[in-house]
C-alpha cells in the first residue's frame, strides 16, 4: 500500500511504501476490545481497601450474655451489622491485570494501526521536529494539515522541542515507536506516523 508523505508544511515530498502485513490486516474490533481491556486493566492502581472485621479497632469482649437479655445473640461489636463494624466481602488491595497472550497484542496493534489506515486517518509525515519549542508555531503548522486531535509516533527517540511545543496541546500526544499503543491509537482521531516510525512500526511488527 502506497501513501504519501508529507512535511509540517503540509507540502508532499514523495511516497512511501506500507507492509500490507502491518496497515493492511483485517479489522477485527473484538480483537481491540480484548487489548484495550488488557491495557487498562493494568493500569488500575487495585488500591480500594475497606476494613474486614478483625481489622476493626474495638473490644473483643461480648457485647452482652448470650442468654435472657431478649436481644439477638451477639459475639463481637465489631460485626458488620454493627455501626462502626467491619465489611464483609468489601474490595481489598489487589492486581487487576489479567494474562494476553503476546501474538495477540501484536495483532491488536497490527489492527489498530490498519483500522487507522481504513479510515483514511493515517498520515506519514517527513519528520516530526521544529526549530524551536513554540507552541504557536507549532499549533499554525498543524492547522495547514488540519490536525486538532492527532497521535504522533516517532522514531526511537522523539524531537524534544516537539515535545515541548506540544506539551501544552490538550488533544495532541506524542509518543516514540516503542511506546505505540492501541489504546492511544484509538483515542485519538488521526494517526500521525513519521517515516523513521514505519520503518521502527514494520522491524518490531513483521
């Protein structure tokens, strides 16, 4: 698959040639939807956390005897019936990450960047590096390729007054090859690839 690229001038300086075997593999959302799980179930802190009885601070004393008073029989004042007891079967601290298999995520991301494709929301751009961290210029150049909600992906390391320019820009992230994601890819509406990344994207995915 062919596609043209383009510079931040929005200026096209050639063509480059897509592994079908990367941007061209079928759509299968039930595949996105395993990996967008997986991803976000990892990033779940697990921190949620509520007292079991025997964590309660309190007597252990029985509140009453056990026969003649006329109230229910009662052990502890620390039970869950009890204000101030504690909580039976509440949330404890635990990992929420689940197992995917490897083969599987490498295709969710194979989909991801190939849905992006289908679209027509798949741009290749030169290079991703202005001259200086401004914003402004930053945001002027973006409006040429009419990016307003974009994830750019460069090569093994990111221009840094890139970064910095776009630091500021609520629906602009940027990432290098290595960190390509599918969540990422799907939250953003256009998907920006430079040619260092392709070339990074189809050595890691091939």
């Amino acid at each position: 698959m062919k596609i043209d690229v383009v510079n931040l001038d929005a200026q096209n300086v050639g063509s480059v040639e897509l592994a079908d075997s990367v941007f061209g593999v079928e759509v299968r959302r039930d595949i996105l939807a395993r990996m967008v799980n997986y991803q976000l179930a990892k990033r779940r802190a697990g921190t949620h956390k509520t007292k079991q009885i025997w964590e309660v601070s309190g007597t252990t004393k029985k509140p009453y005897k056990q026969k003649g008073s006329g109230n229910a029989r009662q052990g502890s004042l620390r039970s869950a019936q009890f204000r101030g007891g504690g909580v039976i079967f509440g949330p404890v601290v635990r990992s929420h990450a689940h197992d995917l298999p490897k083969k599987v995520r490498a295709l969710a991301l194979k989909v991801a960047l190939s849905a992006k494709a289908a679209e027509g929301k798949l741009v290749v751009l030169e290079k991703a590096a202005v001259p200086s961290p401004k914003t402004k210029e930053l945001v002027s150049r973006l409006a040429k390729l009419n990016l307003g909600n974009a994830l750019f992906i460069d090569g093994a390391d990111v221009d840094v007054n890139f970064a910095l320019a776009s630091r500021n820009l609520p629906y602009i992230d940027v990432l290098p090859a290595q960190g390509a994601n599918v969540y990422d890819i799907l939250r953003r509406d256009t998907l920006v690839v430079t040619k260092d990344a392709v070339q990074a994207l189809e050595a890691r995915l091939k």
